[in-house]
C-alpha cells in the first residue's frame, strides 16, 4: 500500500479505486455505516479512515497481528458445537473483526432513549405476566402465546422480586434498514450474554490503534460496570450476602466470559453444585463453611435453574431455589421465567403493548412481524411470502441466528408457494412471518482490502441505582459475506467493536480506582468445589512430576547402554527423547 496525500488534498479517481482503504464503496441501495448517500465518508469515520490510509498494508497487518496476540494471550475464546466436520466441537480464537464501528455520540443518543424505553417496556409486560394478567384478559395479547409457551415457568407466576423489579439486565439486538433508521431484531432478556467480550473487542482494538483511539473522543465502558456492580451491591439485604453469578459451567459456549466478567467485577463464579438452600436462604459451601448469597447474577437458562420446581431433568441447578426466592431472601437477575420475554412473536404485539401499558409510541420499532395464528395476519404473509421470512413463533432468536429454522419466502419453489396458505392454516399459531431485513453494511478488512459486510449490533441495558444506562458501544456482529444468515458466530461471522464518538472530550472511568463501599474478595469466598479441584490437581501434578523424573532417569541410562545403530533401539530413542523434551515443557 503507498503512502496517501494528506487529508484534504485531491486525490486522483483512479488511485482511489486502487487503493484497499480509499476504494471502499458501498453496496447500492444499502445503508452504510461509513459512507453516506452521496458516497462521501461521514464525519464521525474520517478522522480513522486519515489514519489508516497512512499505513503500508504491512503496518496495518502487524497492528492487526497485535490485537490478536492479546486475545491469545488473554485465553480468549468461543465454543463451537459442530457436531460433523473436520473441527467437530469444541475452542477457537475469537473472531474479531479488527476495524471498528463508529457511530455518533448524537444518534446514540438517541438509540439510548428508545432502548430505556423498551427496557422499561419489557419489565411492563413481564410484572404483567407473571401478576395480573391484563394483557390476556383484554385481548392484547393471545393467551396461548403465554399458557402454550415453554419459557412461562408457572411456578413462578405470583412472585414478585424482592427489590422490585424483574429486569436488570438486558441485551437488544438491533439493526440499521435501508432508510437509514434503526429497528430492534430481538430482546434478549433471558441470560444475555456478550458484555465481557464487548469489553475484549475494546482492549483488543484499543492494542490496535492505540494512538488512533487515544485522540478520538471514545466513550469508555468502564462506568456502565461500575453503575451495574453498584446496583447489585445494593440490592444486597445484609452486608455478609455474597454477589455471584452463576455459570452452567465450562461447557457452556460462553464459559469464558463468565468468568471473565466475574473476575473484572470482583464477583464469585459459581456453578449449581456450589450452592444450598437452607432455612430458605441460598447458601455457598466454602472452606469456611456455609455463606449466605444475597444476589446471583444467572447465566443459565430459567428452567435448569431448580430441579425441584422447574426442570427435574437438570443437573447443573440448585434444589429448593424457587422457594428461596418466596421467602424474598435471593435477588436472581434476571428473574426466573423472563425468558418468555425473547418470544418472536410477541415482536408483533409490541406497538400495541406500549400504547397499554407505557401509554406511548414505541421511539425504535421492531421488525415488522405478524404471528400466523390470526387469519388476517395469516393472509398476509401469504400474500406477500416474496419478502417474508417465516419461522417458529416461540423461538427467542432473530432468524438470522436460529439454525437454519427460518424458511426465506424468496428461497422456496413455486409448487410450495401454492401450499403455503394451507401450510399456515394448519401450523399459523407456532409460526410468525417477519419482514425481511437489509441490514447495512460496514468496513471489515478481507483479503487485504476494507469491504462492506451486513453488520448487527448488540447492545446491553444495566438497571442501576438512577435507572436504566446503556453501555455506550456493545459489539458489532459482522458478516463473513454479502449473505445476512452468515452474521452468527456458530457460521462463521465476527465481531467488532463498536466506538460511540464525541466532538467533546469525554470521561476516562475506571474499575482500577480505590473501592470504598466494594469488597472484592471477603474471607472465605473459596467455593469448597473450586478447593477440591485445586487440591487434586496439585496431587496430579505432584504426580506427573515423580513419573517424569522417574521416566527422565531410565531414559538417560537406556540412552546410555542402548546401540544407537540398531534400527529399532534408534527409533525408540528418537521417541523416548521426544517425550523427554516434551515433558521437560511440562513441567516448567
């Protein structure tokens, strides 16, 4: 890559299209993040696109191989679950896509208020569904999508939260349409998840371009953690209660950032077998005895949550949680049964939910939905199948991410549009048909080159102590081509970090400050399970070391006394002093 002119100057068109940062162009009639309608690079992206034409692709590639030298470094990964193929399940490296997103700190704003508003929405409807029931009786919203739902766990209809509120922490999936404005793909309201890598997209771009980030008026992420870990504290009923969140355990896809943000908020990690109900108090079993838990901050679904009242199938919860949460001494976030929230057909009643109960327009509408189990809405879709996607009604995932169960209406051949009105007619009320959707697309560094890729955002809600903050960024989901299924991480998307860009210095918060009213680790915080484990894997390892020593001295006599002319003798020496080498490793 040659050296750029200096911003401002006249650069020739044909060095522009040469050039793998200045020949970036949008794809006609889709919104895009860098470049506007007229084809020029909006404000908040200029100062980063001066920065990067400067750099030789070399340089570019060296401060790429630096942000992924930390995320390797730092242990970063995500699990897969392919079950065929040469990979099969199990870790690979996060896949980050280097070059940030930047929107403006004015048009988040913006995208803050109507968030609020939603969270404010979702914490309506879900105290409704649980407590009165008004949407039912008034035929706001259809009774089988709650009483047919297999997220409405009705041993919990009736318990109000102690502190109040059922929601505390929230995810929004939400995308740019070609109009340019911005619409909610789904909620997230069950165990989201994502906020711990956001944070390592940042620290990984932040290696990147470091000069670059240390000039642009970013808004930092530490002070939405610091305004959530101030709100659970507060929700704590005596000074002794423990905060945890409670993790599935190292299975789970996202094991690593739970104990990521554990760690960063000076948390205990804890899995379903560390705990105990006792006297209607959940308890922790440490090396010093039983602990009370005050709040649990959960990352597993609902259902697995309590054997005994919800899901007997579970082994990974705690039995006798459900009454612990009765007696009002456990605060779970979220609440037990908000899962029901992430049903995509409640996208459809949405408008009119919010008219309901917040007595106004939503600010960021939904995609546009219809629940098939209504005959006008049903006829609808049928009528325009060309530009519908149609999926499962109680699903909690956009249809880009919920593994292949979405038929695109454009995709399917002309004998089965004949049979879709009867196919919808039999099955319309476990299916919605939903708008498809152009996402727009934003620069992502392929093949040595910026193209635009479709991009989604997810953004976190924190309930604190003055109400509901936004993290200001999240992360991008980039797509790994033109085709908007391929966003998901499971086939092959990335993500990027998102930089929400002010024409003002902005505030630098920090969780590394003095703590006054925080205490990291209390005595006795170990979980006896955790010291379990420790215990045997220091006898493991005690014992891996007699064996290499012991393995390590007969090598060296056999090497000794061995002719190293006989063919078999010198293989087998070859190998012993492979292992010797590789065990050597190990033990260091």
């Amino acid at each position: 890559m040659s050296k750029k002119a200096p911003a401002g100057e006249r650069v020739a068109k044909e060095e522009i299209e040469a050039d793998p940062i200045l020949g970036y162009a949008a794809l006609p009639g889709i919104a895009d993040e860098m470049m506007d309608a007229s084809g020029q690079i909006r404000p908040v992206w200029r100062n980063l696109i001066a920065h990067l034409s400067r750099l030789s692709e070399a340089e570019l590639q060296e401060r790429f191989a630096r942000a992924d030298r930390y995320l390797r470094d730092a242990g970063v990964f995500y699990r897969t679950y392919q079950t065929q193929g040469p990979g099969g399940s199990g870790e690979r490296a996060w896949p980050i896509s280097h070059v940030p997103v930047l929107i403006d700190a004015r048009e988040w704003e913006t995208v803050s208020r109507g968030l609020m508003q939603r969270a404010d929405l979702l914490e309506a409807m879900l105290a409704d569904i649980y407590g009165d029931n008004k949407l039912v009786e008034e035929g706001i919203l259809p009774p089988q999508l709650v009483a047919a739902n297999p997220e409405f766990l009705r041993p919990l209809a009736g318990i109000k939260p102690v502190g109040g509120h059922y929601l505390h922490f929230c995810s929004f999936e939400i995308g740019r349409g070609p109009d340019g404005n911005w619409w909610v793909l789904s909620d997230r309201t069950q165990a989201p998840s994502g906020a711990g890598f956001a944070l390592e997209n940042r620290v990984a771009t932040t290696r990147a371009f470091s000069d670059i980030y240390a000039e642009t008026h970013v808004h930092r992420l530490a002070s939405f953690f610091v305004a959530f870990r101030d709100a659970l504290q507060a929700q704590k009923q005596s000074p002794d209660d423990r905060i945890a969140v409670l993790s599935p355990g190292p299975a789970n896809e996202t094991y690593f950032e739970h104990a990521y943000i554990a760690r960063y908020l000076g948390f205990m990690l804890l899995e379903g077998e560390d705990l105990t109900v006792v006297n209607n108090r959940v308890m922790v079993r440490t090396v010093a005895g039983l602990k009370p838990v005050g709040v649990l901050w959960r990352r597993l679904d609902a259902a697995y949550a309590d054997p005994l009242e919800l899901d007997q199938n579970s082994r990974i919860g705690t039995p006798g949680m459900v009454q612990a949460l009765r007696s009002g001494a456990l605060t779970i976030v979220n609440a037990l049964g908000s899962g029901i929230l992430e049903t995509r057909a409640f996208l459809a009643f949405a408008p009119t939910i919010a008219r309901r109960l917040l007595g106004e327009d939503l600010i960021m509408p939904s995609i546009a939905t219809w629940w098939c189990g209504q005959k006008s809405e049903r006829e609808h879709v049928a009528k325009n199948i060309e530009r519908m996607v149609i999926g499962p009604a109680y699903t909690g995932l956009p249809f880009f991410d919920d593994n292949g169960q979405s038929v695109l209406g454009s995709t399917l051949r002309e004998t089965a549009k004949d049979t879709i009105g009867e196919w919808l007619a039999n099955e319309g009320a476990k299916l919605v048909g939903q708008e498809v959707v152009t996402l727009s697309t934003t620069p992502a560094w392929v093949d040595g080159k910026l193209v635009p890729r479709p991009m989604s955002l997810r953004v976190y809600a924190a309930r604190t102590e003055s109400g509901w903050q936004i993290m200001p960024g999240g992360f991008a989901r980039i797509g790994s081509g033109d085709d908007v299924s391929a966003i998901a991480m499971q086939t092959g998307g990335t993500a990027a970090d998102v930089w929400i860009v002010s024409d003002k210095p902005v505030a630098r918060p920090t969780l590394l400050t003095p703590e006054e009213n925080f205490t990291r680790n209390m005595p006795g915080s170990l979980p006896s399970r955790a010291a379990d484990n420790l215990y045997w894997l220091g006898r493991y390892i005690e014992r891996a070391e007699g064996s290499l020593r012991i393995l390590r001295a007969w090598h060296l006599r056999y090497a000794e006394s061995a002719d190293p002319n006989a063919p078999l003798l010198a293989d087998m020496a070859r190998y012993l002093k492979t292992i010797d080498i590789d065990m050597a490793k190990a033990c260091r």
